[in-house]
C-alpha cells in the first residue's frame, strides 16, 4: 500500500509543510541552545546574590534577632534556611547543558566547597550550599523556590506559537493550491483531448510560465480540432462522392448483366464498397456532435440484440440490469454493433453478448469461437486500416471496425480489451466507468 499522496497539490503541501516544520524546529533548538548561556548566568547570580545577602545579613545581626529574620525570609521572599547534616540525601542536578552551566557559575562565585540540588531529603527546591566563614565547618543550605532554577512551559508562548505555525501552513496551502489550480485544469482539459472531446480554452492568467503553457495548449487543441473536423469533412466528401456512382453501377448491373452469376457477384461486390463507404463514415463522424445524455444501458444492449435477431441472426445474449449512464446512445450503438458484426463475420455464427456491473465499470463482452488474434497483436488491430494477415481476416475490409470501438471506449473514458476465449475464440470487452455518487 502506498502511503504517499498521489496529487501534486498534497505533495507539494507536505514538503512545504515538512519544511516549515524543520524550519521552526531549528529555530526552537538554536534558541534554547543560544539562551541556556545567559539564562545559567541570570539564576546563577540570583543564587550567589541571595546567598550573599542572606550570609551578610546573619553575620551582621544578632544571634536573638536572628529568628525573626528566617521568618521574614520565608514569608515575604519564599527563602528557607536549613543546617546541612552529613546525613542528607541529595539529588544530583539533571546531565543538562543548562544545569551544568548554572552549577559551573554558581561554584566560581561561591567557592569550591557549594553544592546545588534540585531535592534534598526528598524535599524539592533549588538548594544552595554556603557556610558564613570559608573556615567555618558549619554548613547550611539555602533554599528557594524551585521555579527560579526550572523555568515552566509557558504555555501562552506555546500557544502563540501554534497559531503563528498554523497561519503559515495555512498560506502555504493557500500558495500552493494557486499553483496547482492551472495545472489540475490543464490536467482535465489533456484528458478530454484525449478522449476525442474539444475542452474550453484554459484561462491564460497567473505567472509568466503558466500563461505560456496554457496559450500553447490551447493552441494545440485549436489546432487538433480544426485538423479533425478538416479529417472529418474530407472522409465525409469522399464517401458521399462514391455513393452516387455506386448507385448507377448497381442499376445497371441489375439491368444490363443478364447472367445472373456475374450479376450477383457485381452486386456483391458494390455492396461490399458501401460497407466500406459506411465504415469510413463511421470513423469520420466519430460521436457526431452527440451529446451524453442518461441511458440505460440495458436496455440499449437488449435493443441490439433484438434487431440482429431479427436480421436472422441466432445471438445469443445475458442482460442483467444495469445502472443509468450519461453515455453517447448513438456512438454506444455503433461500437457494439460492430463488435457483434465482427463475431459473426470471423467467429463462425457462436455469438455471445454478455454484460455485468463490476465495482466501478460496466463490462460488456461480445464472445465468438473464430480463430481469434495473437495477444502481440490486439493493441495493433485498435489502429485504423490495420488488418490482421490470418484466417480472421477479411481481404476486403478497411480495417477500421475494431478503431472504430476503440475510439468509442475512450471518448466514454472507457477502454477495449481483446482477449482470448476460453475453449478458443476470441473475447472483446468494452469497459465503460461508472461515475462516483458524487460525480
């Protein structure tokens, strides 16, 4: 399973929004590595200042007023003073880089002799050791709130930074959406020049590159529609040229021929260049300017096969319903006519048509059990005027029914296979997609 998003647009969101994140994550690191040294320095004094101030004012004081002065201590500054007992279980400071600057300074200011505990008899605060003499023996510890050592979270920092991150992923997004914007649109416009469809001119606006890309693509599908509707004309000129002069020769032959072997076959053979003449209409029209509308498409498939019973043919057929689709009926019609026209024409008379609903698609399969095609050669025979040199060849065919399907399947977004049969023959499927609820 691929974890990646598959859109440009999220990407393109993820590595800007990866970036900012890096990006704030070093700023945090440096700024915490940079402040460590001036805030160690700051509590460090604060420290050696109140130890000071606290030793100058016990050895300036006199020993009955000296109470007083703890107790004045502890409820105005929050500093306690406590004799050191060689019994004390002291917490050593956290391996920090903060804490051994500040236990570093504190020692070069105080002496030696200082130690620093955060917990001391599993009572928590920034202990301080001093002694009033260098000399004296006596030790006592200084204790002062925690706070003044550990700075908190400050959580309303916190916050404003979250919401600074947010607004900048925010624009982000913002800034790259107005990137892809172009880029989905002329995504949708290529498939639908794909699909044989002409798609509204893309707007020329936004940078200097997108413009350009979207002037040449739009002159590319100018041009590719005029090419196709200067196609379109010609073959339709031809076709309808001929038609008239086939018209005569076949009154004459059923006039002036009065054998009627050689008769037939002259007929057979005008009839054969109207079924040419057809194709090559077929091809030129393409969809015909017809546009989708909703069908049911099993009852276009049921229509189908009732006219090729009529027409003698023995078709055997398994409908079962199926969902509305915006399809071309016309063009639809076409390309499974064809198919069927096929089976009949190089499968030998055992014709099936079949169709099924499968997730998303709509399968329609048209079986025969003829001497079916090579699998090197299927995506070959989807080319117009391309025959296949075998037993399943018609010598006298255009080559376009199978380009006709094909082209069919993908202006509906759809696509044709040909695969074999089971048992011999061959099996040609037409899948068409089933557009999303939303859709």
């Amino acid at each position: 399973m691929r974890l990646a998003p598959r859109s440009l647009l999220a990407r393109t969101f993820l590595l800007t929004a990866a970036l900012v994140l890096l990006t704030t994550a070093a700023w945090l690191s440096l700024f915490r590595y940079a402040e460590a040294v001036p805030r160690a320095h700051e509590t460090a004094q604060l420290a050696t200042s109140a130890v000071n101030l606290i030793r100058a004012a016990l050895l300036a004081s006199a020993p009955e007023r000296r109470l007083d002065l703890f107790i004045e201590l502890t409820t105005r500054e929050g500093i306690r003073l406590l004799p050191a007992e060689d019994n004390d279980q002291v917490e050593p400071l956290p391996d920090s880089r903060f804490m051994n600057l500040m236990r570093k300074e504190i020692v070069s200011l105080l002496g030696p002799r200082t130690r620093v505990a955060l917990e001391v008899n599993g009572v928590p605060g920034f202990w301080v050791s001093f002694r009033l003499e260098e000399k004296d023996e006596d030790e006592f510890w200084l204790v002062l709130p925690r706070e003044r050592a550990v700075r908190k979270l400050a959580w309303h920092w916190l916050t404003w930074g979250l919401l600074a991150l947010g607004l900048a992923l925010a624009v982000a997004w913002y800034i790259v959406s107005r990137i892809n914007r172009p880029l989905k649109a002329l995504a949708q416009a290529a498939d639908s020049v794909r699909r044989g469809l002409t798609p509204e001119p893309l707007p020329e606006t936004g940078a200097e590159e997108l413009q350009r890309l979207a002037a040449a693509f739009n002159r590319m599908a100018s041009d590719l529609a005029r090419h196709e509707r200067e196609r379109a004309e010609v073959l339709a000129g031809i076709s309808h040229d001929l038609r008239t002069p086939l018209t005569r020769l076949r009154l004459e032959a059923e006039m002036s021929v009065s054998d009627p072997a050689s008769q037939q076959g002259i007929i057979a053979d005008i009839e054969q260049m109207e079924t040419v003449i057809s194709q090559f209409m077929d091809y030129a029209r393409g969809d015909g300017g017809e546009p989708p509308q909703p069908v049911d498409v099993s009852h276009l498939l049921e229509d189908i096969a009732n006219r090729q019973t009529a027409l003698g043919h023995g078709l055997a057929f398994v409908i079962p319903p199926l969902p509305t689709l915006e399809v071309r009926p016309k063009a639809l019609t076409r390309a499974v006519t064809n198919l069927v026209d096929n089976a009949y024409k190089y499968g030998g008379g055992d014709v099936l048509l079949q169709a099924r609903q499968a997730a998303d698609e709509v399968v329609i399969e048209v079986q025969d059990r003829g001497p079916g095609i090579p699998a090197e050669e299927t995506e070959r025979l989807k080319l117009p005027f391309t025959r296949l040199e075998s037993a399943r060849t018609n010598a006298t065919g255009t080559g376009l029914g199978l380009a006709i399907v094909e082209r069919i399947a993908r202006l509906h977004g759809g696509r044709l296979d040909l695969l074999p049969r089971d048992g011999g023959g061959l099996l040609a499927r037409l899948i068409l997609p089933v557009p999303l609820p939303s859709q």
